[in-house]
C-alpha cells in the first residue's frame, strides 16, 4: 500500500535528484541481482531540509490510524536505524533496532532495547528491494515476543517485495513507489527516455 499524492512525489522526486541519491550505472545489488540505477538514501543524513522533509513523509504514513496503535518502532540497518530513531523521538514512541548479526554470541540477542512479550512493532526501512532484510528483522523481533505485522519504507522498487512480506503475514507501507518515481522525474525532465525505461524494465510488482 501506498500514499497517492503527485505534489509530494515531486517533492520526494526533488530531494533524490538534489541530494544524488538517484544514481545510473551498473550496480550489484545486496541480494546479487544487477540494477541499471541505485538509490542510496544516507546522503539525505546530511541534508537537514530534505531529512526533515522524509520525516514528515514517513510520519504521515504512521500516523494513519491502522498504524498508530503500534507500540514500538524498529529500525534495519543502517539507513532505517538513522530514520527510525528520529521518528520514535518525534512521535514519543520507544524505538529498538535489529542487528545484522548477533555481536555476542552467549547473549543471543539480535535485537536492542527493550522489547516486551506482545509488544507490537513496526518496521522501518529506506528502500525495499525482495524484502529480505525486513523479513529477517521481523524474524528477530518476533522470536524475542514482539508482534510485527507492519514495515514501513520511503520507496519500493517493486521488485516483490511486498508479495514477500505478504507471505509472512507483514504489509507493506511504502511513500512511493519506483514506477512512480520513474514517471515523475521523466515529466520533470530530471531523467530522459532511456532512463526511464531502465528503471520500468526493472518493475516485477
């Protein structure tokens, strides 16, 4: 699911081109597949006009009222622990986060800060490729009690990943969506034919 709002994909369309978010080129993705674009989203850290901008947009999702009796949020590492974090703080909810890998062995927690039984945690994340990081951080969150049955990303590259997390009981939450995006910067000018179709081609839904 996901917000249908064209002022505001322009503007998130705005923030990925002037930060350099947006890049072309060959790139090996973190689950081995080859992409024509990347979007890396830690420039925005830098940036505090567009980082508040993508609070607001990730604010406005969580705040829907199917979201809002969610009593803890999560961040995967590392863009969703930089943005989760602000958004537990701005919303005064307690934020835990997941690690990649447990750091000691005979503690055997994956995930840090206080998690109680029935607790119930969304999952924040930048860009949502197959899913497979959410999914292992649902994983984590709910053999320590939690209950996850929500993520929340800035952008789905539409490449299953929502069908992915459908099959482990989790929705999906994007601001936007690469198709979206693709059209959007294609309308601005930001990106030319070519391009575009690039970024189309790589749409699975």
């Amino acid at each position: 699911m996901r917000r249908q709002d064209r002022g505001r994909d322009d503007e998130l369309c705005d923030i990925l081109m002037r930060t350099g978010c947006l890049k072309f080129g060959t790139f090996k993705l973190a689950n081995g597949t080859l992409s024509s674009y990347y979007i890396d989203l830690r420039s925005i850290q830098s940036d505090p006009v567009a980082l508040k901008r993508v609070i607001f947009f990730y604010s406005s999702i969580l705040e829907t009222s199917e979201l809002k009796q969610v009593r803890r949020i999560a961040g995967v590492p590392t863009v969703g622990i930089a943005f989760g974090s602000i958004l537990a703080f701005n919303l005064a909810k307690p934020f835990i986060y997941v690690r990649k890998a447990t750091k000691e062995p005979a503690r055997g927690r994956r995930v840090e800060g206080i998690l109680l039984p029935g607790d119930k945690v969304v999952v924040i994340d930048d860009v949502i490729t197959t899913g497979k990081n959410i999914m292992e951080a649902a994983d984590a969150i709910r053999s320590e009690g939690g209950l996850v049955e929500d993520a929340v990303v800035l952008i789905d590259r539409q490449q299953r990943g929502m069908a992915n997390l459908a099959k482990i009981d989790v929705r999906l939450h994007s601001f936007s969506t690469m198709q979206a995006i693709a059209g959007t910067l294609l309308r601005k000018g930001s990106i030319d034919d070519e391009q575009h179709r690039e970024i189309v081609s790589q749409v699975l839904r």
